[in-house]
C-alpha cells in the first residue's frame, strides 16, 4: 500500500488534464470557457544593447516611420560595408554588418514586439546614482524601485515575485518565482546594486539559483527513469473508453436538448483529452523532460562551486539548460514566472572562451568581456579608444542573446505554452554604450492569450515622437558627428522628455498575466507596478499601462 | 429634513422577480392568474382597480373569479401528472461531496478541485472530477480504515473473485443500482490489465485505479433514469431509479444499501413501500441529521434566502441610535436564527407546518436574546427558548424575519406584508409604476402618526391602492407591534401600535386582531399549505416551473392534519407518485 511515488502522480495527473485542455480551451468546442494559466518569463542580459543594429528596418526601404508591423522586410538580410565614406561625419560602415541583435528571430516576427521611448524610472547617473549606473540600472530594472545607500540595492520587490505572489500555484506551501542565474552569482549579504535583478522585498534580493542541477532537481519529480506515465495514460484510455461507452449508451435514450447537450459536451471533452493524450510532447512527463533535458546534462554541474559556475566555457550551455528548466517547469505547473539573469550589470562573459566565434567574419575580439567591448575600447573604464570592428561585435553578442531568447521562445513554443506567456526581454541599458538610462528597449514575445498586441515595433514614448529621435538608416539613436562612437564616449544623449517610465510596461505585464473577467480586462487590475513608491526622489513612477500594447 | 421612502407597491419584490417567477406564470398560470396579474398591473391606475386574487393552487380548471373558492379540497386536479424532469441530473457539488464520502467512508470534499459549480460538464469541471477521483483513491488506499470497508475479502488466487466482489459492491452504490455484467466486465478488465495500468500490478495498486476509474463515470456522476416505457400516460420508474430519487430528497446523498434492497425486491413500487423506507430513512439517527442538512437547505429556499428574493434577507442595516442591538453582521445571525428555527421544530419539537407558524420556541443567539428581552450571552451559542405565546408565535414573529424586513430608523410594513403575500402565499402581483419606490412616506401630522397611518396614506391612492389597500398592507399590520430590529413593542411614535386588519384569504375575507390571530390564520390556510408544498417541490425537483399535479393537493391536505408533522410530510412527499414515475413528456 505504499505508494512512493504518490506525489509525482498526483503532480503529473494534474498536469496531464491540464496540458491537454490547453487545446480544449483554444477551439470553440466547449460553450464554456476557461482561462488557461498566464505565465511570464524575464530575460535580462548585461550592458545594453547596440541600439544602432538592433531593431528591425522600417524605413531602410524607405518607410515613413521607425514604428509598425515587423515583417519580412523588416528582417531583410543586411550586407557588410567596408566602405570608408562618412555620411554626417560617421563611417557608417562600422553599423552595417550582417549581425543584428534580432536576426534570427524572423520566425516569431508576428509573435514578438519591440517597444522604444522608455526610461527608467530611477533616473540619474554617475553623479547621484547610489550602486553606480551599473547598479542603479540593473536594480531598478523589474522592481522600478528606488535605490537605497550601501549597496545600492532596490527598494522594492520585482515584478517576478508580486507575480508569483498572485497568480502562482501553491508549491510546497509558497507561491515564489524560479529565479535563474547564469554565471557567478553573489551572496545577498554583500552583493552590490549590479549583483541582482530579482526581489523579494525591499534590499531584499534574491540571486537566483545558478546550478542547473539544483534547478533541475524539482523536476525530478517526474520519476526518473520510471514508465508511470505510461501507466497513467493507459489508465486514462481506459477511463475514457469506459465514460465514452457509457455516454453512448446514455446517448440512445430519449433525451431532451438539455440532456443530450451535456453527453455531446462531454464526449467533446472526451475526444480533446485524447488528441493530449496524443501528444505526450505537451505534457508534464518524464518523456518531455527527458527529450528537451536530459538528466545527465544537467547532473554534470553537480557539486559545482559557485566560482566553477562562472567558467565562461559554460554560460551557453548553463543558459540554455536554465531556459529548458524554465519551459519544463511551466510544463509542470511548478511555477508561473521565471526570471533568467545573464552574468551581473557590467559583466557577461569573454565569448571567445566559449569556443564560439571563431570564423566570425571580421575583427574577432573573443578575449575581451562583453563589459569591456560595450566600452568599445577593451577597458571596464570609459578612456578613448575604440577596438576594429568593435560595434560588429557589439552586434554580434546581441545577436548571441537574440539567439538565446528565440531558444526559450521555441523551448515554450514547444509545449504551446508561449501564446498564453508574456516573455519580456529588456537589457540592462537602453545603449551599451552610453550606460544611461534612458532609450529602453525591451522585446516582448507572447500575448498573455491576447492581452497584448504584437508582429509590432511600437513607439511607447509620452509624446508619441520618438521618430524624431532615430536614424533614418539604422533606426537607432540619431548618428551625427558628436554621436561618432568611434570617437566619443558620450553621455549626454539627453532624451528624457517624451520618454514614458518603464514601470508602466511592468504594469502591463502584471495586469497581462492577472485573472480575466468577461470583457477581457483583470478583475482586479495593478494602476501600478511597483504599487508602492520608495522615498527616493530619483525614482519617478507613471500610473497606467502602455496602452500601446493592449490588444 | 431627511424623506423617509418606503418602497411602494413592494417595489422591491418585483424588480427582483426571479425568471422563474414569469415561468411560473407562464407555464403554470391560468386565466385566472393572468386576469389578476393583468389587473393589479396592466390597468393601473384606473380607479376601482380590482386588486389580484390569490395564486390559485387548483388546476387550470378552477374558478375563474380573482378571489374565488381555491380550496384544495373537492378542486379539480390533474390526477396523472408528475414533474417534468430531466433524465440526466449532473450531482450538485454537495451531492457529490457527501456521496463520495459516503461511498469511502471518509470526510472528503472533492468538489474544491471542480471549479466553480455550473451546470452540465465543463472542461474545468472534467479535468477536476479526474484530479479529484486520483486524489481520493490515494486517500482511500492510504487509509487501512477505508480500504477495509471496500475490499471486504482476501485476495486469493489469481485474486479476481476479490475484486469482483469489490466490483459489485462498490459498484453498486456508486451506480445506486447493481452493474450490468458489460459494466461489470468493464472494471475487471482493468483488474486483469492491472500490470499495465499500475505501476506494480498490486491489488491494492489496482484498487487505487477501480475507484479513480469509476468516480468518473457517467453513471457515476449523473443520476440517470432509464424508463421509457409509458403505462397510463406516464413513465413508471426502476426501483433503484426512485431509490435514488429518495435519497436525494431526503439526503441529499446516495441511497444506503437497505434502500437498494428495497428497490431491488420491488417494494418501492408502491406508496406503502416507499413510506416504510422513508420512515426508516427518518428514524435512525445519520438519516436525521442528513434530513436535517436537507430541511435547512429546503427551507432557505422556500424562505428566499437563496436566488432573487435573498436580497431582503441580507446587509441588513440600522440605525444604532435606535437600535442598541444592532451590530454589523446581524443579518447572518439572523437567517441563522429562523433556519434554527425551522430545524429546532420540524425535528426537536416534531412540529408540522402549523408549529411553524405558531410556536413560540426560538432558538436564540446570546448576542440576539436581547431583543427578546433576554440576557445577553455568548454570541455563538444558541439556546433554544420558549417565548410569549400571544406575543412571538412562530417564524414570522422571529427577530430574523422581522429585524432583516425592514428600513434604516423603522421596520417595513410593506416588506413583511409582500414576504407573506409571495412568499407563504405563492401570490404574484405585477410590476410596481415608475417611480413608486422613490414616493416619500408623508410626514407626521396629527393624524399620520404611526408608520401604518403613514404608509396607509401613501398607498391609499391610485394606483397604489389597487395592490396595497387590500392585499400588501393587511399582510403587514400585524407586524406593526415589532420594530425595526424585532423588538415587542405597544406603541409607534407615541401611539399605540394597530395590528388589526382584514383580508382575503382562500377567497373569504378574515379577521385578525394581532399576530398571533393572524398566524394561526395562515396555518389553517390551505393557500399557505399548498405554497408550501410547491416551494418544497421547486427546491426537490430543482425545477421552479414543477408540476405535481393531484399529488400537490394531497400533500397541502395533509399538512393540515392535525398530526401531520414536517417529518411525516417528507414522507408522504417521497411516497407519492412524483417519485414512482417520470411524465412522458423531456424535459427541453
């Protein structure tokens, strides 16, 4: 009578029901509908993006507007210049490389967004930035939070947290977001502003789990190595050929609408379940588990310190089990939000180590931290100097954490959990180069079931005038003499005015991932995330959502 | 200066006329019925309107004057009809949660993993039952006590005379019915496959796979009845289909095994076998406290609480200048004392429907006793007291019903006078005019000084009149000697309190000089009996549009026995013929 595998399942019963309802709820089958869980993933990566490749073309041929549908065009293949000529006093051909930080997410094209015209809401710089630009950059990111003395850590919880906190199931008595770390990660006790992105509470952060196999273990729930969910589908065939029989035997009696309409709902049902049953891919088993991550790739980090977790020889692998956990765990209902963390602000790998980036066209600077790189002169500091090649390298590691977000996309996808997810990318700076904090950009994949618009590039801006600011040719930030990155390091690009607050896109999530009632809107929607204000008179806050986005 | 509104032509009531209220009259409703209706509403307004006469509770052939004879005896009625009721009813969830635990024998509440509760079978709702049958299994097999009283032998052999026989008997009360041998052969196929349905093949493994198998079935989970064969112009039921029928109106749950014994002899078949088991289901002391659960839940619902009507009996609020009793929340504690109430009488006191109308037993809060005059006391408890006959008899002297029908400073003559009006008399009235509820009571004045005075004058012109002067108002007078919050009182504003009145009640006019007169007028009504037992019929058949044809007449005469007892009218209710046969028309 001992059943010692009772809790895997119960766990996998109820994820076998309830993956395969997903496509019940999608068809217009059932009169009734149901909401499917909403889920969201963070995505954040270090040292800003190279804003002069990074977006797709709108008006490379000839459009009007930097904003509006992403399409083929959009993503149309870029070819390298080796001119010399200046255009405004710029060489442009240090931006046109074949790199872009979202070539290759073409295939999510209708399904992503790119969102510009955000600051964040903790301004200032160098000078009255508590933790540093790093710092206050990288701990306001998803808590929109002030920052406070000492450390310089948030104020506030992140927006993974207040989510888990509201719609997360009950798991082993908590409601807590999985935080993943990529790297080395700090002890809270003496960790600094550029340490962490996820918070429990004010000064109180959480730096993630950086082992996949600690990461992983939970799953282990689903018996390794055992056939019990062969055991579970054959059992549920045979519930459902008894209950089909029955309700076709049921079906030959003389029934009023109301009756009969009940055996043809349920025989729908029926049918759906087996369609899931069908596709073992899409359910929380150890099937699943195994083809997206295999066990054994994930137990080689067992006993790993958190110094050989930093080995630069891993981070691809490390990110991309983290990203895999990530999908499984959703798979399994083990949590609702995740948060990935890529390295710490001002750091990320030397990608050379990785053994990637060899027969990279070009000056390859593979010894260099992506830190150094985003300085375009090989230094963590901000002297003159400006390595060859270097703003397609910058593209290229752009383009390597494109790859690695269109991996979770098709790591969700995979389970066709992505529509109903909002997976929000957003860097640590607007532009790498310029560490500031304004210019954000996030990308935004995933509807939340249709709370969002997306296939668009939208200008979130206050004023809806951030064409303004933007290259006619690259649609990033305007390039003009002083702009010339290969001579200035520049740090007054001055765009605040028109720039909404990115705590109004954490809203928007939060609201999108909330309980819906009938007209599609929360029940009980945030007017803001965060909902409580820090006393830190740099932290300025905007109620509402990006309407922008709303579907 | 603050205008003291009342709701005019109990205005409230009919805004919050539930549809089934215009089913009723649609389905239900004679000429009689819609000329009264159309009266008291459609001409409005028109001097000398007659108001409606009563619902009346004969058959489509009755009088045809708005306040003719409607006796139930001697009436006309139709001596086949039985409820048109559906062939599949899904288990409520509290059907299902106390026929799971009954069927194990453990206290479970599996309807927490259905969702919300809606009708028929959702998607939420399906992947629950699954969730819930696994999750039951494994508590029934991680209980040595449950496991025991369903694998009642040894397995031996190849182990399938054991599960064969667990088969059958489980099997049964789960299906209230003994299995087919094609459902029989069903399970022990999954006893037989029990290597690739489990992960070891253990007994106790396939156990574990039978019950979570069987708690989704549809035979399971719906209450089917198969009869089609009409004898007499109606369909007769199986025995083990009125068995069920029987337990679920009288339990609310499944039938035990001695009903299924009786339905499988045959005794059901007839009145005298379905009144020995009811009896027997009254007698022993787990059927009471079931019938109890059931009697509560049934009164509510005759009473309002529950649907549109709830609304009166809720957020009730007063003013603590005037009423030193009132507390926020008051309005729980109210409904819980009239359900008490009902409970206490029907089974402590073994009263019938006259008792409840007349007794002066209360069972009273420590925190509402003062306003009975009593010494306060710990809230929760609830003493059961004898109160002044001439003062407090019955239900509708409670502070429960008189302290939730009322206003801010003042109770409401008119709301108690319609609760008595649609609620203990099944009458209907039309639509209020526009604007009726926002009319000001008029001011004191010399001759307006008691609400009633007051009231009276505010209804006494067109076209108000036409549903208050006569009907509404003389409901409520005698409930003039209790305040807002329920308190006895002599005196209104001053002036003595007038509870006397004159009405029209089974179509002859009737005196009363106080409440106690007048509840022993509604006792004795046969108009109040027969609503009664429609109200009792909506609430079993779930269905606020049923039929019982003769069987409701037969059933209000029996109320007015002088033995009869709410016991003994359940009895009679599971005994008559709308539990023996199906009509042979569906239900849409």
């Amino acid at each position: 009578m001992n059943f010692p595998r009772r809790r895997f399942l119960k766990g996998l019963g109820g994820a076998l029901v309830g993956l395969p309802a997903l496509s019940i709820f999608s068809r217009p089958v059932a009169a009734q509908t149901t909401p499917t869980p909403k889920r969201a993933v963070f995505f954040w990566s270090p040292n800003g993006f190279n804003l002069s490749t990074f977006y797709p073309r709108n008006r490379h041929g000839g459009g009007s507007s930097a904003f509006g549908p992403l399409t083929a065009d959009t993503f149309a293949a870029r070819a390298l210049d080796t001119s010399t000529t200046l255009t405004n006093g710029v060489p442009r051909a240090i931006f046109r490389h074949p790199e872009w930080g979202l070539r290759n997410l073409q295939a999510y094209s209708s399904r992503i967004s790119v969102l510009r015209g955000m600051r964040n809401s903790r301004q200032g710089f160098l000078d009255l930035a508590d933790g540093g630009d790093h710092g206050m950059n990288t701990a306001n990111r998803f808590t929109a939070a002030g920052i406070g003395g000492g450390q310089g850590l948030a104020l506030g919880r992140s927006l993974d947290y207040a989510i888990a906190d509201a719609i997360n199931p009950v798991v082993d008595g908590q409601k807590l977001p999985l935080v993943l770390h990529v790297g080395t990660n700090a002890d809270p006790r003496n960790g600094n502003g550029t340490s962490f992105i996820s918070y429990k509470g004010p000064e109180d952060p959480d730096p993630g789990i950086n082992n996949p196999w600690v990461a992983y273990r939970r799953l282990m729930g689903i018996s390794s190595g055992s056939p019990a969910e062969d055991h579970l589908v054959r059992k549920r065939r045979r519930v459902a050929d008894l209950v089909r029989g029955e309700l076709q035997q049921i079906q030959g009696l003389r029934l009023g609408n109301r009756d009969r309409q009940l055996v043809t709902n349920w025989l729908g049902l029926l049918e759906e379940t087996e369609d899931g049953m069908n596709n073992m891919g899409l359910m929380c088993t150890t099937a699943a588990r195994d083809g997206l991550a295999p066990e054994a790739n994930v137990r080689a980090y067992e006993g790993r310190t958190n110094d050989q977790l930093g080995r630069y020889e891993d981070f691809q692998q490390i990110g991309d089990l983290m990203m895999k956990i990530i999908a499984l765990s959703f798979l399994c209902d083990h949590t609702r939000v995740a948060t990935i963390q890529w390295s710490s602000g001002a750091g990320g790998p030397a990608f050379g180590s990785m053994g990637i980036g060899s027969g990279q066209n070009g000056t390859w600077h593979g010894g260099e931290r992506h830190h150094e790189l985003s300085h375009r002169n090989g230094s963590d500091g901000a002297e003159p100097g400006f390595l060859t090649d270097v703003e397609r390298n910058m593209s290229w590691i752009d383009m390597w954490y494109g790859d690695r977000y269109r991996d979770l996309l098709g790591y969700l996808d995979g389970f066709s959990l992505l529509d109903d997810s909002v997976v929000v990318w957003m860097p640590e700076f607007g532009d790498g180069r310029q560490h500031h904090f304004i210019d954000i950009t996030a990308v935004v994949a995933g509807t939340a079931g249709g709370y969002l618009r997306s296939g668009q590039m939208f200008d979130c801006s206050s004023n809806g005038r951030w064409d303004e600011r933007l290259d006619t040719e690259t649609n990033g930030p305007r390039i003009g003499p002083a702009d010339n990155p290969a001579n200035v390091y520049n740090l007054d690009i001055g765009w605040i005015d028109g720039c909404s607050s990115h705590n109004k896109l954490l809203t928007t999530v939060f609201n999108a991932v909330l309980p819906r009632g009938q007209d599609g809107r929360p029940t009980n929607p945030v007017r803001r995330f965060p909902e409580v204000d820090t006393a830190d008179p740099h932290n300025h806050l905007e109620d509402g959502e990006l309407t922008q986005l709303l579907a | 200066m603050s205008v003291d509104v009342e709701a005019l032509c109990a205005g409230r009531e009919f805004r919050e006329t539930p549809p089934f209220e215009y089913l009723l009259r649609m389905r239900r409703w004679w000429l009689l019925a819609s000329l009264a209706v159309t009266a008291c509403t459609g001409k409005v307004g028109d001097p000398g309107t007659q108001a409606t006469g009563p619902r009346s509770p004969t058959g489509p052939t009755g009088p045809t004057g708005p306040t003719g004879p409607t006796g139930p005896t001697g009436t006309e009625c139709d001596p086949v009809a039985v409820p048109v009721t559906p062939r599949l009813r899904r288990l409520t969830f509290a059907q299902y949660d106390r026929t799971v635990s009954e069927l194990v024998g453990l206290t479970v509440n599996p309807s927490a993993e259905l969702g919300p509760e809606v009708d028929g079978i959702t998607p939420t709702l399906w992947t629950g039952v699954e969730s819930a049958a696994a999750s039951v299994a494994a508590q029934v097999v991680g209980s040595p006590n449950a496991y025991a009283r369903i694998v009642t032998c040894t397995p031996s052999g190849d182990g399938s005379a054991c599960a064969g026989q667990v088969i059958d008997d489980f099997g049964r009360l789960a299906y209230r019915r003994t299995l087919s041998s094609a459902e029989r052969d069903a399970y022990l196929a999954t006893y037989t496959d029990r290597a690739a349905l489990t992960e070891n093949g253990t007994f106790e493994e396939w156990v574990a796979v039978f019950l979570e198998v069987i708690l989704q079935a549809p035979n399971f989970l719906l209450r089917v009845e198969r009869s089609q064969n009409e004898a007499d112009g109606r369909i007769p039921l199986t025995g083990d289909e009125i068995a069920t029928r029987i337990s679920y109106a009288l339990w609310n749950g499944p039938p035990d095994e001695a009903l299924l014994d009786a339905a499988e002899r045959g005794d059901l078949a007839t009145a005298q076998g379905r009144k020995t088991q009811a009896e027997r289901m009254l007698a022993e002391a787990a059927g009471v406290t079931k019938a109890r659960n059931l009697v509560r839940a049934a009164s509510a619902d005759y009473l309002g609480m529950v649907g549109a009507y709830s609304a009166f009996w809720s957020n009730t609020q007063r003013d603590p200048n005037l009423f030193a009793e009132f507390y926020p929340g008051i309005d729980v504690d109210f409904r819980e004392e009239v359900l008490r109430y009902v409970d206490h009488v029907a089974f402590d006191q073994n009263g019938g429907f006259r008792s409840l109308l007349t007794s002066p037993q209360a069972v009273v809060s420590g925190r509402l006793a003062p306003i009975y005059g009593l010494p306060s006391g710990d809230p929760n408890t609830w003493t059961p007291v004898t109160l002044d006959a001439e003062q407090r008899p019955g239900l509708l002297t409670r502070a429960g019903f008189l302290g939730t029908h009322g206003r801010f400073t003042r109770g409401s003559l008119i709301f108690r006078g319609s609760f008595v009006l649609h609620r203990i008399l099944c009458e209907t009235t039309g639509a209020p005019p526009a604007g009726a509820e926002s009319t000001p009571l008029p001011m004191n004045q010399a001759d307006l000084v008691t609400t009633r005075q007051r009231v009276d004058a505010m209804t006494a012109g067109v076209p108000c009149s036409a549903c208050h002067t006569t009907r509404l108002n003389p409901m409520g007078y005698p409930y003039e000697a209790f305040d807002g919050l329920g308190r006895h009182r002599t005196t209104d504003n001053g002036a003595p309190v007038d509870t006397t009145g004159t009405l029209r009640l089974d179509g002859q006019e009737r005196s009363y000089s106080n409440a106690k007169d007048y509840a022993e007028l509604l006792a004795a009504s046969p108009q109040a009996q027969q609503c009664f037992v429609h109200r009792f019929a909506e609430f079993t058949f779930s269905d606020s549009a049923v039929e019982l044809g003769c069987t409701e007449r037969d059933l209000a005469q029996h109320l007015a026995l002088p033995d009869a007892t709410i016991k003994s009218f359940l009895v009679e209710l599971v005994s008559s013929d709308a539990f023996a046969y199906r009509a042979t028309t569906e239900a849409p």
